[in-house]
C-alpha cells in the first residue's frame, strides 16, 4: 500500500500542492518554517545562512543555480571564474538583487527564485526521460515527480536518473553526505501543478459524496519508453483521504494507467499537456470529468486517420464533459454568419461559402446584405467556414458552437493575398515592361511587368479574376489562392494570340501543378476555362476548410509559423501548419524581445538511410537567412558562418528543419554574443552529403569554441589545450541540451589529451568539431516540455 499523502519534515506535516513542496524542502535545507511570517526568529536565521561550502538562504542555492536562474551572472561575464560557491563575482540586477548580501536579506525574492528554479529542473528531468519511472518503488519509495525534482536540486538530474538506472545502488551525495535517494523518497507525492499540466486526478465518490479510506490500484505501463526493460509494468495502491482522493498520478505521455476500484476500471492514456480529472462512482461506473481547462492549453497532438476537426470536437466534448452535469443535455442554437472583406470589413453580398458540421460539407450563401440567418448547430460542435480553392476547398475559420451564439452574428474574415504574378514567353524570357489587363469584381485593371516581367496583385482569397489584353479580351481565369505567393503565365512572343500557359510556381498542398495550355482564339473562350479549372467558374469564393472563434471576428489564416523561442529552453510554435514561412523571435531574461528574422521554408521529401526517400516531407529553413544578429546593447547575439565548399568538394549544407532552427537560435542567443563557424547541416534536398546522418536538417556540425575566440580565424582541436576553451565549450553543449538536443560527438576520449566533454560521446574525427543532432520530433519535444504549440 503506498503512502497517500507526504511524509512530515523535521516535525511538520505540510500541504501536498506546490506551495507545500517549497515549505517542506526549505525546512530540509535551512530549518525554516515557511507557514510563518519572514521576520519570524527562525525564519531570518534561515533566509541568511550559508553552510561550510557556499550554499546561501532559505533553499542552500549555489552560485549554477542562481546563474540559470538569472540572478547571479556567468562565469564568462563574470570576474569569478571560480566553480566554488565563494560569491565573489557579480549579480544581474534581477529583481533589484545587486549582492550576496541583498539576496539574503530578501526572503520574497529567494522564494521567487526557488519557484523558477523548479521550473528549470522540471525541465532537465524530461529531457532525461526521467518521468518514465515515476510510480516505480526503489527502496521502499514511490518515484514521484516532486521527489525527483528534490534530488535534482541536492545533486543534480544527471544524479537523480544515476539513482533510478541503478535501482538505487548509485546514490550520488552532496557535500554533507546526503544522498539523492533521501530526498526523493522524503519529499515525494507533492503536486508540483504549474511543473508542467500533465496531471491525473482520481476521486471517488458514493451517491455524489466523497469516499475516504477506499482502496484505488492504480497500473501504468509505457512500453515505448527508452528504459521499459528496467521498468516494466508498474502497479500501486492507494487510500482515499477524506475528500475521495489519491495523490496525483504523474507518468510519460503515451503512458497507459489503469485504475480500479471495487472491480471497476477505466483505462486512461496519459497526454502531454492536460491536467485530466476523473470521477469514480461506485455505485455506478467512472466518469471522466474532462480536462480541466488551462488558459496555455496547446492544441492536441495529431491523431493518426482523424482530421483537425475531430480531434477539436473530441477536445470540446471534453470540456463540455467536465462542465455539464448528468441532468443536462446539450441543445441546439440558431445565429447568423456574415463574411466580410479582410481588409475593409465591409460584408461580401451573395457570397458562396461552405460549411463542415459534423462531418458533413453543406454549401451556403450570403444575402443582398451579406448575411446568412438561422444556421443552426450543437452546442460544442466544431464548425469550419471554407471557401472554392483549386481541387479542394480553402479553409478560411473555424469555431465551437456556444449557448452565447443564440441570435448573434458571427463574423467570418476573409483573408486578402498579396502575390506577384510573372509574364513569360514560350522562350522562357520574361516579357518586360508590357501592358496587360485584369478582371476582377466587375472592374477591368491595367498592369504593366517590370523589368524581370513582374507585377504585383492583391486578392480576396478564393475569388475568381481574369487575365487578359488591354483590348479588352479575356485570355483565362485564375482563382486567388492564400500562400500562393507567385504565379507564372507563359504566352506567345506578342500577347496577342495562339496559347497562353499558367503555371504554380508556389503553391498549397493538392495544387496541381502541372502546365495547363489555354488557346486564346476568339471561338475558343469556353474551352478556355474548362482546361485551366474543371469546375464552374465562381465569380465570388473562400478558402480550403477551417472554422471560426466565437462571436469576434476571426483572424485569417496565415502562411507564417512562428517560433517563440525562451531563454529557459521553451519554444512555443505558433500556427504549426502553415508550409510559407518561418519565423523566430527570442525572449531574453529579462523580458528583452528580439527578432531573427522571417524566411521562406523549402520543400524537401523526408529522408532515411542512406538519403532515401521514406514518404512525407520536411520543411527546411536555409541558414544563410538568419545568420547573424546583435542586440540593441550588443550583449546578445552571433555571427554564424557555414561555407559553401568542405575539404574542397561543394557541399552547400545550409539548411535546417524549423524545430531545429528554433533550438539552434535559441542556444546560440543564450550564450550571449559569439561568432560560430560550422559546416553546416543538411543540403537543399534534405540529403546528408559527406555524413551519413545529416539528414532533414536535423543535425548539424560547430567548430569548437577557442580560448580569446581563436576560433574565429582558425579551427580549434580538443587537443590544444592553449586554444580549445573547455568550459565555454561545455557550457555551450548545456545550453544545447536544454534547447532539446541529445546527441553530441566530439573527438577525444576522456584519457587522451583534454577530457571528453560532459554529455558527449566519443566518435572518431571529431576532434576539430561539435556535432549535434537528435532534437527529435515535435511530439518528443512535447513530453520532454520543451515544444508548446500555441
């Protein structure tokens, strides 16, 4: 049977919620009693000690700590070199703490500090897939996330994992001699809540009313797992306390729990990032009480063979589930949908539009006011608004039916597309500086190419306009589509007559893309547009199928992801579809915002061994777009260099995947300003050329970094101990390691020359270069809590 609630400290029985983690953990360090006022007498005792080898406050924080945590500064911008907790350098300024002594005598700050720090280390114990072990037993104590996260702050994550892989034959001990085993076992079963939102509820309950002292067994199993050979299948019971629950169950996303009581089971999966609450009745069978809601919540993994509109409606289901009681039953509303203009807002009058409600596409019209009445839905259900696009329909918005819409408007914003539309003739020359007519709502439009025979359009998405002389003739029609970016147009040598050809330089998924020939011919006008579109010509359209939010007007779709990068090794993707653009932007610690840049991603097939093709793509970030940056202060920033020859042989490995580019930018502006020099990643193809495993863009070789920044002008080995700069070198892989990378090559063994770097791994011929790689996919990057997508 094991423990329901935490076990006492030095006297004290604390809450089993976060606030009662730090309560119990500062009283292991330093004595104190944080259920009471600061200025408590042996309180300020506590909050100003500092042990026989450094360690200060409250928490016994280090000088590594307090740099990770952003308060004191690192070793680079800092004149204590020292590893040693001897406090002799200086502070950020975080939080207006300037000194060793300021801090001590700031109790709020150090409790501020210590709640970041369980941030951080929530962190490092996913990226080591510590969570896999959680609920095992290893000398008589649960695994626990909090406990974990307890032995990580004596010694280390490296120590705790050390622990776990040895079933608690290696204990590594602090300077007192205290083990990590203690403190995992001493401070288990805490609920760290905002650690990461991956959380299960379990609570029992009789005719509504709460049921103590009931037995709950609970089994979990996670068969992926990267130690499921030492692990197995893993089987605890608990007791109910006096509110009909167990201590919350922490395990690996994709992590299979069974939970029984009284002979009845539910089987639940663990998710990544959902605090999932369930109810079990005994006199009746468990109920799922749904995910309870959380204002960051990311949008839900893809589930193999179920659209994005599933998977939002089984989500809604969800909550619903939670917010419904038994008694009530979802009803029906009756609104109103009007689509407007995305740039003027004005309504669109007579507008075709399009429908998915419950798997099913209906077509639709707006009136002479541009409004569509008395549409009528289901409470919870997923609705997208979509428009004509090429083959397939374009999806303009999407949203979840609510009580709130009875008898209001809902707004449905159609995006504008600005692209540039290109004249060549059947030579493949552009046709400079000539003059052509557009049609488009009624209004014929003169437009004259440039000297590379561009010209630029700006279109409703899905609407319908024509290309054509400035006599008035009308050679083909096009329909706008969103990300389309540049359209081709092949014609004779004077414009005038015989065959024009239109061609999708750039387009969207199910595009065809093939050349279409059209005659011009005066008697030939309808065959015309039967070969450039196979269905009815619309004058007026929309966009593939994505629904719209609430009562608002929703945002156009855009053709951009965004990659909110963090110090901390966080990175929040914005828009995770969108196959136009990239974009980074990093966010320093001290709130300090800064663009990288906005590029082009490149369509590459996804590889496997030995350059294969493997089905699907990648979508590839050339490096040159973002290689440099430096900070308004110049503090934060780099310089990088990847050459276009290695060793001679032309090699152009300039491109990264998206996820990468993020971690990569990220590390690099963490490190504060630096030049890099590398040879770079994979090829344009997505090919790994002179490697064998730079493939996708998703690994990637740094030259090593040098003592005075020798390595600006020249390589730098592992064997010159007066030019390869050790610590900046391994600080460096640390940072790389909290961005998500887990692989790292270098060149010498720890008995040759200098020693090997922490982290890494011996691999031959990599003595004059870092290698790194296996960021993994965006599902791994979510259970490790380095990916959110927002």
């Amino acid at each position: 049977m094991s423990l329901i609630r935490p076990k006492p400290v030095r006297g004290i029985q604390f809450d089993a919620d976060r606030n009662g983690f730090m309560c119990a953990l500062s009283r292991r360090e330093s004595s104190s009693n944080l259920l009471l006022p600061h200025n408590n007498k042996d309180n300020i005792k506590s909050q100003i000690v500092i042990n026989q080898i450094g360690y200060v406050g409250y928490f016994q924080f280090g000088e590594d700590a307090l740099i990770d945590c952003g308060y004191y500064n690192p070793r680079k911008q800092n004149s204590d070199k020292s590893r040693k907790n001897n406090w002799t350098g200086s502070w950020t300024g975080k939080n207006n703490i300037q000194s060793l002594e300021s801090f001590k005598s700031s109790p709020e700050v150090q409790v501020k500090a210590f709640q970041e720090w369980i941030n951080i280390l929530c962190n490092r114990i996913r990226n080591l897939n510590i969570n896999e072990f959680y609920g095992k037993i290893i000398n008589g104590d649960e695994i626990t996330e909090s406990g974990c996260i307890a032995g990580a702050h004596l010694k280390g994550a490296g120590h705790v994992l050390n622990f776990l892989t040895s079933n608690g034959k290696v204990n590594g001990k602090d300077g007192n001699n205290v083990g990590v085993g203690e403190y995992i076992g001493l401070l288990a079963l805490y609920d760290l809540e905002s650690c990461c939102n991956r959380k299960i509820y379990i609570t029992v309950k009789d005719n509504n009313s709460p049921v103590s002292d009931i037995a709950v067994k609970v089994e979990s199993e996670y068969k992926a797992g990267k130690y499921y050979s030492k692990i197995g299948k893993i089987t605890n019971t608990y007791t109910t306390n006096k509110d009909g629950k167990i201590p919350v169950i922490v395990r690996h996303p994709g992590a299979v729990v069974k939970v029984t009581v009284n002979g009845k089971s539910q089987t639940i999966t663990q998710k990544a990032d959902q605090r999932q609450s369930y109810t079990i009745d005994i006199t009746g069978s468990i109920k799922a009480t749904g995910t309870l809601s959380q204002p960051d919540t990311p949008k839900p993994r893809p589930v193999p063979n179920k659209s994005p509109q599933d998977q939002r409606n089984e989500q809604n289901l969800q909550q619903q589930a939670q917010q419904l009681s038994s008694s009530e039953s979802l009803k029906d509303v009756t609104f109103n949908i009007t689509i407007v203009e995305g740039d003027t807002k004005k309504p669109i009058t007579n507008m075709r539009y399009y429908l998915v409600y419950k798997g099913n596409l209906k077509e639709h019209r707006t009136n002479s006011q541009g409004i569509e009445s008395n549409i009528t839905a289901t409470v919870g259900e997923d609705i997208e608004v979509c428009v004509a696009g090429k083959n397939s329909l374009q999806t303009v918005g999407n949203f979840t039916v609510s009580s709130n819409h009875e008898g209001k408007t809902i707004n449905v914003s159609l995006p504008v597309e600005s692209f540039k539309l290109k004249v060549i003739d059947t030579n493949k020359a552009v046709v400079k500086n000539s003059y052509f007519m557009i049609f488009y709502r009624g209004r014929k439009i003169v437009k004259k190419t440039n000297s590379q025979g561009f010209f630029s359009l700006k279109m409703l998405v899905g609407f319908v306009y024509g290309f054509g002389q400035t006599n008035g003739t009308e050679l083909l029609k096009i329909r706008c589509l969103e990300g389309i970016g540049e359209q081709v147009i092949e014609i004779n040598s004077s414009a005038k007559s015989t065959s024009l050809r239109i061609n999708i330089m750039r387009g969207i998924p199910g595009f065809n893309t093939k050349n279409q020939h059209v005659s011009s011919s005066s008697n030939s006008s309808k065959a015309s547009q039967k070969n450039v579109e196979t269905k009815k010509i619309e004058s007026n359209t929309q966009k593939k199928g994505n629904p719209i939010t609430s009562v608002v007007t929703s945002k156009p779709t855009s053709d951009t992801t965004r990659y909110h990068i963090y110090h901390n090794g966080k990175i929040k993707r914005q828009n995770a579809n969108a196959t136009g653009y990239a974009e980074f932007i990093y966010y320093d610690e001290n709130g300090g915002k800064h663009n990288l840049g906005k590029s082009a991603y490149i369509l590459a097939p996804r590889r496997g061994s030995g350059n294969k093709k493997v089905g699907g793509n990648v979508y590839l970030i050339d490096q040159r777009q973002h290689s440099s940056y430096i900070s308004s202060n110049r503090k934060l920033g780099y310089k990088w260099q990847i050459p276009e020859k290695i060793d001679g042989t032309i090699r152009r490995r300039y491109y990264l995947n998206g996820l990468t580019m993020a971690g990569t930018l990220g590390a690099l502006m963490k490190m504060g300003y630096q030049e890099y020099h590398g040879t770079g990643w994979s090829n344009r193809a997505g090919e790994s050329v002179g490697s064998s495993t730079h493939r996708n863009g998703e690994a990637g070789d740094f030259r090593y970094l040098g003592k005075n920044n020798v390595h600006r002008t020249s390589s730098v080995h592992t064997t010159e101990p007066n030019k390869f700069d050790k610590p900046e070198n391994q600080r460096w892989v640390n940072i790389f390691k909290t961005f998500g990378f887990q692989t790292f090559y270098t060149g010498t063994k720890a008995k040759n020359g200098v020693a090997a770097l922490k982290y890494t791994t011996f691999i031959k011929d990599h003595h004059h270069h870092l290698h790194l790689g296996k960021q993994g996919s965006a599902a791994s990057l979510k259970s490790r809590g380095i990916l959110e997508d927002i």
